[in-house]
C-alpha cells in the first residue's frame, strides 16, 4: 500500500519596519489608512496596519493613547509617533 505524503505550506513572513522616534518632528499619521514619515526621507504605506512595540502615540488636541503591542485605526485626526514602533504588512 503506497502512502501519500503531506506537504506542510509555510505561512509568507511578515515584512516590518522599525523605527526610532526619540521626537515627534516629521513623524505623522493622517488619514484612515495612511501612515507617512517626512524625516529623514519619506515612506508612505496606504492600507497598512501600525502597531507600537513600545512608546506613546498623541493625537492633535495633545491626548496621549498608550498603544502598546495594540493595532492603530487612525481617524482624521493627525497623530504623532513618539518612542519605538514597527509596521508590519
């Protein structure tokens, strides 16, 4: 009696992006899906959910929302990214 064999599919990895903000200049989340760094460069990544290894992220009446580890579904209002965070799609 032959035996069919099993192929076990590997998941794709995650791509992430980390980054450093020790301030919050240039660092700006706009938009519902949209996440946009001006400094030093430019990355945009419509559609891409961020999430916060560890830090703050406040939003533009100056209220800080402690977000770590939690997915970030940004409204209109500007937000701005403060410590370590990362970006995975």
């Amino acid at each position: 009696m032959a035996s069919i064999g099993f192929v076990e599919a590997a998941q794709a990895p995650s791509k992430t992006l980390q980054i450093d903000t020790p301030t919050t200049t240039g660092q700006t989340l706009g938009g519902s899906d949209s996440l946009t760094t001006s400094a030093p460069g430019s990355i945009t990544t419509p559609g891409v959910a961020v999430g916060l290894k560890d830090g703050t992220i406040s939003d533009s009446n100056s209220l800080a929302l402690d977000m770590g580890g939690d997915e970030l579904r940004s409204n209109s209002r500007s937000h701005a990214l403060i410590g370590q965070w990362q970006m995975s799609f």
